[in-house]
C-alpha cells in the first residue's frame, strides 16, 4: 500500500495572498479540508515528498480554497498552478468497513457465488453522483454500480466479491 495518496490538484490562484484553489479528489472537500498537511513531489527528485503544512482552508462549492506553509504571494501560489498533491494514509479518516480507492485499484473482480474473476478493478468514477466501479474486462471496460446489491464483500488482500444480475457481463 502506497504511503502517499493523490488527493487533488492545484487549479487556480485565490486572491492576493498566495491562497490556492484546488480541487479535491476525496470523497468530499471537508475530507481535505481538514487536512493539516499536503505533500508534494520534489521537483529534483519525484520519489521524495515534501510536506506543507496547511495555514488555513475552506470549502467553496465543489473546491477546497488553502493557504500553504511558504505559500504567501499571487507568484508563488501561480507556481502550484496543475500540481497534483498528496496526503499521508495515516492522515485520511476511515469509517470502520470503509477502504480507500488507492488500496482496491488492481483487485480482482470475483464472482461470490461462482469463484469466477470478471476482470480487474481499474477505477471508481463517479456518475450522477453514484459510484461506479470500472472493471477492466479483457481489455474492455464494464461498469458495475457500486452498491450493497451487487458488492458483496472487499478483502484488500483478495479480491472484490460481486454478486451481479444475470447477463450484466458477457458470458463466454
């Protein structure tokens, strides 16, 4: 498992005080908005993370607005402008039956009753305000609406645990 998680990206400057708009890639924006710290990848090296502490945000409509440890003029703040930041696992609040997208991306896609592997889990996207759960199916996308209905179970160590409708994957 990945220590460090993409949670958004820089989109904008905010005023004149080197605050930034960004977009947040969480469940919703309170979850970064209550983020003491972000991390962003060091230019010289891109495996090294180098942590900025969070001064001050708010949520404003779908985008979290921030100010950043060393982050103080419109020039600095346009220098973030399209990076991509991260958080710390550790720092990201977790219901109890509750994973991050990050841990079940690759997983298999099994079939409950049947044993039978559909595919791999490529992405979670989000459609008229539903997730959905892309499967890589031999190279073809389906997509499989992330509900109690059909997710039976996710073992992180295992796979994704389905029980779909009849015909809703092609059969052989």
């Amino acid at each position: 498992m990945r220590e460090f998680i993409e949670a958004g990206r820089i989109v904008n400057i905010h005023g004149i005080k080197g605050a930034v708009k960004a977009e947040s890639w969480c469940d919703n924006p309170a979850v970064l908005k209550n983020m003491n710290r972000i991390f962003l990848k060091s230019c010289e090296n891109g495996s090294v993370y180098v942590e900025k502490k969070v001064i001050t945000a708010s949520v404003i409509g779908e985008f979290v607005i921030m100010r950043l440890e060393g982050v103080s003029s419109p020039e600095q703040a346009s220098a973030l402008k399209n990076v991509v930041f991260f958080v710390h696992r550790d720092d990201i609040p977790v219901d109890d039956g509750s994973v991050l997208i990050d841990d079940i991306k690759d997983l298999p896609v099994i079939d409950s009753d049947t044993g039978r592997t559909y595919g791999f889990l490529h992405d979670v996207v989000k459609i008229g305000g539903r997730d959905l759960y892309e499967i890589n199916c031999e190279g073809k996308p389906v997509l499989l609406p992330a509900v109690r209905e059909f997710i039976k179970k996710i073992d992180v160590g295992r796979g994704i645990f389905i029980s779909p409708i009849e015909g809703f994957f092609d059969e052989d």
